[in-house]
C-alpha cells in the first residue's frame, strides 16, 4: 500500500472520539502529509537515479532520431503516449507516434538535421511519474543552427522502464511567417 493510500486509510479508519477534537484532527492531517511526503521516496529507488534513467530516454530518442530510427523513437512512448508537436495535431498512441516520426525522415535525412540536448536537464521522480526537460539545438548538416528550443515529457514507469506519456518542444524562434491577408476589394 502506497503511503498516501496508508495515509488515507488510517484517517478513515482512526478512533471517532479522536477525530471529534480540533486536535485530533490538526494531528492526523499532519501524519497524513508526514507520511505522504517520505513513503513513496523511501520505498522507491534512489531519486537521483531516477532522474538519470529518465534522461536516458532521451538520450535513445535523440541517438534514435539522428540515426533515422522512428521505430526506437517510438519505442519510448507509452502505449497510450500522446505526442504534442508544435504546429501540427496531437499524435495518439504508439503507433500514431511512430507514423508521425516516419513521415520526418525523409526530410531529416535530405537536410542531414541533426538533435542534441543541452548538459544539463531538469527532471524529477516521484514513484511511478517522472519528468524531464530541457532545451534543444537543431542543425543541418553543414553545421548551421536551424532552431533552438525547449522540450518538457511526462513519463511514467511500467515493468521497470520509463516511457513517455505525453511529450512536447517548441521553438526559441518566431512562429513562421503567414501570407498577409489580401486587401478587401473597393
């Protein structure tokens, strides 16, 4: 059991005479959030191991992406990942992913694009949810910068390997620019 669902179930199940006091009720909230706060971080693995196994899938997805591998990128989605890309609609799923990845390639490929991530991410553990983020640098394959910007994925652990469940990146730059509206006719 969880130290949340112990927290909750202790609450729900302590004395009625204990509970009926202002102190009782002061007492029990505060070993509820006691035990809410340390439980699931001592009974999981070490946190800063945690975050290192999450920056290690993006470490596959950016190799991945560089050796045009959209089925490892794929790979590291949760079955049920929603991919929210900038400028285009969410991707659902697995499969929806990967057929979104594939459909980069050939471009990719053409221009020689290239990821890489900065040194240093942020990210967190907390049990089974984790989050990673970061910025990123995309160049072509002259070397010349054709974007920067940021990335932020929600992961979950499942079967001992953390998978995204939502991912998303945006640029540093201006949005691209749109035709201008045509003048209205006299």
């Amino acid at each position: 059991m969880t130290s949340s669902r112990a927290a909750a179930h202790l609450l729900q199940h302590s004395g009625a005479q204990f509970m009926g006091t202002a102190w009782g009720k002061l007492s029990l909230w505060a070993l509820g959030a006691a035990l809410a706060t340390v439980g699931p971080a001592s009974s999981a693995a070490e946190p800063n191991a945690e975050v290192a196994a999450l920056h290690a899938v993006d470490d596959t997805w950016v190799k991945a992406f560089n050796s045009r591998d959209a089925a490892t990128m794929a790979a590291q989605y949760d079955e049920h990942a929603v991919l929210l890309p900038p400028g285009a609609p969410a991707a659902h799923g697995r499969a929806a992913i990967e057929a979104f990845f594939a459909k980069m390639m050939p471009d990719a490929t053409a221009q020689g694009l290239a990821f890489t991530l900065d040194d240093k991410p942020a990210g967190g553990a907390h049990g089974p949810m984790g989050w990673a983020s970061g910025s990123y640098v995309l160049k072509d394959k002259t070397g010349k910068v054709l974007d920067t910007g940021k990335y932020l994925s929600v992961s979950m652990k499942k079967n001992g390997k953390w998978l995204y469940v939502r991912d998303t990146w945006n640029s540093d730059g201006p949005p691209p620019a749109s035709e201008p509206a045509a003048a209205p006719k006299k």
